[in-house]
C-alpha cells in the first residue's frame, strides 16, 4: 500500500518546513534564543535590546536568503529546462561573470557609490554579459550557446580580476566574491525584494513555453513557440534574477544548480508546479545553508560558499555519474 501526498499538502508542507527554517535562522547564532524570549520580544516589546539586534541583523538576512535563494532556485530550473542540460545554472550564461566585471569596477573606481546603484550596475554587468553569449553564438543551438556562454565567462572573469590587480582593490573584490549573507541590511532587503519578487512571478507565467521549450526546436516551433525569442526572454530574466542577487550577495555557487533537481523529485517535472516548488526549495536552502554558516563555528562564522560546496560538489558528481550511465 502506498501513500500519495496531493500537490497542494505538498506546497503546505514545504511552506511548513520554510516557517521552521526561519524560526531555527532566527533563533540559532552565536547567541541562542529560546521560543519564550522571542515570543515575548515579538508581542510584549521585552528585550529590547536583543531585539534590536535581531531586527538589524538576523531578520535582514532571513528575508534575503529566502528571496535570494527563491531566484536562484527559478534561475536553475529556467536554465536546466532551455538548455536541456541537468548540469546547467545561471552562471552558464556569463550573468555572474557579467554582474562581478561591473561590480569590480565600481569597487576600483567608484568605491562610495550608493547600493542602488551597485545593484544597478550588476544588472547592467548580467544583462551585457548574457547579451554578449547570444551575440557570440548567434545561433539557436543550444550547444553553441553553452560553448560561448563558457567562453565568455571565462573571459570577463579574468577582465575581472585584472582590474583589480591593477587597482590593488583584489582584497574588497575577494571579500564580496567570498559570497554570502553577511552584512545584508533591510535597506537593501527593500530595494531587493520587489525585483525579485516580480522576477519570479513573472517566470511562472512563462511555465507552459518553458516546458514545451524542454522538448526539440522543431516540436516547439511546431506547437507555437518562438523558440529564439521566448530563450532570449528567459535568457534576459535569468540575467535580472541573478544579476540582483549577485549584487547583494556575490558570488554563490551550487544552489542554481542543486535546487531544481531536489524540487524535480517533490513536485515532478510540469513546470506550472516546478516553478513555484524550486522557488520554496531555494527560499529553504539558502535560509539553512546561511544559519549553518553562521551555528557551526559559533561565534565566529563559515562562509555560506563553504557549506554550500560541501553539500554541492558531490551532488554535482552524483548527477555526472548518473548521466554518464544514462
């Protein structure tokens, strides 16, 4: 006898696990809080001064990784579901490299620029790179556009890095490309959340082309679709999705590339109900990933890069192999 979860009692239990999530982000640190002193903090106006603290610094974290890890989640299953590929993420396209060439510049040249304007540059730095990918392959085939995507990455990477070497800025660039939460204020929560958010809803109307995008050219030329220009859509909102979060966050690895694939098994694979499952899958992943960061070696912290590698790297291989066998 086998017992079958329905799609809604999923969603409702991962939104259960994600109030869970929070509250152990939340509560767990370099100092603990138990459920009593939160709850008084939050209704009673108790422990005002702990409470300050967590309103400053923990709760700002909270919502970005939730958002942050929600965009990076859609962006991976976008980019798997385009390029055909189970190894595929965002940083395919040259978006990370794009948004990390403009962002050492401002560093470099610019050091006391505004953050909405950093988060700016990022998009403009993600969207040129993804452009420059479609420019370079120009071609509807999806293995010219990995090739360049590679090529291209490579490249403003080392334009990256050049830059600051010559600008002896390498260290704040290190720091930021080191990736993670840290430091994430509400100012910049409130400037990140309403383009992502409209990021996100905006890809799950775009679920049914994204699916018949999965199958061949031909089909889906065949079914409707404007293959090139709805790839070049989605292509244009992975960079937007990424770019943002970059700009917060830096550089994060593995979780564009895991969170599909663990959505993939709880929700299946009709994009109508993948979307919304990587983004809650994300929203969790980074929210854990970013409290381990910080319990593990209470008080000082790990970076989030480091917690992430060691739960994507053999991930990675695992779906090589599988593939390989395949």
């Amino acid at each position: 006898m086998t017992f079958k979860i329905s799609m809604p009692l999923r969603f409702v239990l991962g939104f259960l696990v994600l109030g869970l999530s929070c509250y152990a982000a939340l509560a767990c640190g370099a100092v603990n809080y138990s459920f009593s002193f939160l709850w008084e903090g939050f209704t009673k106006g108790l422990h005002q001064t702990e409470m300050a603290s967590l309103y400053e610094l923990r709760i700002p974290r909270i919502f970005a990784a939730a958002i942050i890890g929600a965009a990076l989640g859609v962006s991976g299953t976008i980019m798997q579901a385009v390029t055909r590929n189970p190894l595929a993420d965002p940083g395919l396209l040259g978006v990370s490299a794009g948004a990390k060439l403009m962002l050492s510049i401002i560093i470099a040249f610019l050091p006391g620029l505004a953050f909405p304007f950093k988060m700016g540059a990022a998009f403009i730095g993600a969207a040129l790179g993804t452009m420059l990918v479609l420019f370079i392959s120009r071609s509807s085939s999806i293995y010219k556009i990995v090739l360049a995507g590679a090529a291209i990455s490579a490249f403003l990477l080392a334009l990256s890095n050049a830059i600051s070497l010559l600008s002896k800025t390498s260290k704040e660039l290190t720091m930021w490309t080191s990736g993670g939460l840290a430091g994430v204020t509400g100012y910049e929560v409130k400037l990140l959340v309403p383009v992502l958010v409209a990021g996100l809803v905006i890809s799950f109307f775009f679920a049914k082309q994204i699916g018949i995008l999965t199958m061949s050219d031909d089909v889906a030329t065949g079914l409707g679709v404007s293959t090139q220009k709805v790839r070049f859509l989605l292509f244009i909102l992975v960079a937007v999705l990424t770019g943002a979060s970059v700009s917060v966050i830096g550089e994060i690895a593995f979780v564009g590339l895991i969170v599909p694939h663990f959505a993939r098994f709880v929700s299946g694979s009709s994009y109508r109900v993948l979307l919304p499952m990587s983004a809650l899958v994300g929203a969790i992943f980074l929210i854990i990933s970013d409290m381990l960061s910080r319990v593990l070696a209470a008080p000082f912290e790990i970076p989030v890069i480091a917690i992430l590698s060691v739960v994507g790297l053999p991930f990675f291989i695992f779906i090589v192999r599988r593939g390989l066998k395949a």
